[in-house]
C-alpha cells in the first residue's frame, strides 16, 4: 500500500481521532515475532503516513479481523487512544456491521446471547459457543434475501467485543457469513473472500456535543451479493476532506 493509497482511505479526521476504511485481506497489525506472520504488511506498517503533522504515527483503537472490511477507528495521541478505550470499554461506542450470510434466518430480526470461549488453548484466536465462556450479545436484522439464491443481507450489532463474535454467532444460527473459511462452509483456498463489513461507527468523543457517525463503503467483493439481496448500490453523500471538527453528521466517504 503506498501513502497515497493509504491517505485515500481516510473517513474522518480531527484533533483526537481517525477513521480509516480498512481493506478486507490486511492485519491490522503484524504476528507476533515467533509467528509465521511475524513479516506480513499491515496496516500498522502505513500508520506514520497518517501523523498529519503530529509527532507520532496514531496507534489502534480497537481492532477488525484481517478479512473484515470498513470502519477502524485510531487514536492520533496517547491522551485521545485513552479515552477511545475507555469509551470501548464501556460498551460507548456503536458499531454497525453489514453481512452477507448463507441461509435464511426464520425471522426477520433477533437477538443473539451465546457465551463464547476458546475452541482450542492452542490456537487462542478460534473461538466456539462454550456455556461456561464470556457473555456475548448480538442484535441482529434482515435487510433484504436473495430470490435466486439461499443468501440474506443482514444488519449486525455486536452489544459485546469477543474475538469472531459475529462470526461465531452467525454460525451458531445456522447461516455462516459468506466467505467464512473458519466458521463458515468456505473453502481456505480459492473461495469468497468474507463478506463482513464494518459499515458505521457511532463515536460519542466530546462532551456537549452529538456523537461522530462516520460511514464506510461497501467494498468491491459485497456489491454483486448485496445488490442480489435487494440493495440499492447508493451510498451517504461523501464528506469534505482535511480536518473535521463538527460532530454529528454521517461522515462517508466512496472509493472506486
């Protein structure tokens, strides 16, 4: 990824926070350094780029999976990266995630409330319905089915932040996400790439003032199956570039 790449993917901007639009196949950051992944690109490799005048590169917020697309939030400072944490931590901040799954779930909205644990003390990232595991809630909605396919468009919120909730969720109710190579019926070679999306996040970051909702685009991979679920392809008006510094709007931004 080159620094105009990265710079393009910018959603939002201002004096504590950033909001990139992750692409779905990169780490967020690199393996550990016994790992196999220990020299793969991350997005973490292209943070300096985004200092914008700052004298250290922002640092992660929270994180995505690597084949999850859209909405990665950064703290430009270690002042601001606390008080993101803390919002996260507190369950503050709202995060909504568009998904193509394989079925058809028997309503048209839900919620889910499956405890989740380790699948394996091995491989500490696999993780499996465990009744004796940490809480884990999602909210769920249908917003469009494919009628010439067993696929459906859903509107996901994850109440709870546990590794592959979503995922592991979707799975557990009989409709993995498509793409899915882990939980899901993909193959781990050649198959579709994970049709996860983190489409919104709402981020209440100043006092006396209405929360920042920033918006990322639909990826490439999700448009044909998303239109096939009824979407329409149009997207939030795109934002200005440069320093944002009013809260409230729907911020977004389109990329080809």
């Amino acid at each position: 990824m080159t620094p105009e790449e990265m710079v393009s993917r910018l959603l939002y901007r201002d004096g504590l926070m950033l909001v990139i639009d992750k692409p779905a196949g990169m780490a967020v950051h690199r393996g550990s350094p016994n790992s196999k992944d220990r020299n793969r690109e991350s997005l973490e490799d292209h943070f300096d780029t985004l200092r914008f005048g700052l004298p250290r590169p922002p640092a992660l917020a929270h994180r995505l999976d690597r084949d999850t697309s859209g909405c990665l939030a950064l703290g430009r400072h270690r002042k601001a990266l606390a008080h993101l944490g803390k919002l996260f931590r507190n369950g503050e901040i709202g995060k909504t995630y568009w998904a193509v799954v394989e079925g058809n779930p028997d309503a048209d909205e839900g919620q889910i409330d499956l405890p989740l644990g380790r699948l394996d003390d091995k491989i500490g990232w696999w993780m499996k319905h465990d009744p004796a595991g940490q809480p884990s809630t999602t909210k769920w909605k249908v917003m469009g089915r494919a009628q010439t396919a067993p696929l459906t468009w859903l509107e996901l919120e994850p109440l709870t932040g546990r590794t592959h909730q979503l995922r592991v969720h979707c799975a557990e109710m009989g409709w993995p996400i498509l793409g899915d190579a882990v939980y899901g019926t993909a193959p781990r070679t050649g198959g579709p790439v994970l049709h996860l999306h983190a489409r919104e996040i709402v981020v209440p970051l100043y006092k006396n003032r209405a929360p920042i909702r920033v918006t990322a685009p639909v990826p490439p991979h999700m448009r044909e199956r998303l239109e096939a679920c009824g979407w329409d392809g149009m997207e939030p008006e795109t934002a200005p570039t440069g320093d944002v510094t009013q809260s409230g709007a729907a911020i977004s931004k389109s990329f080809p």
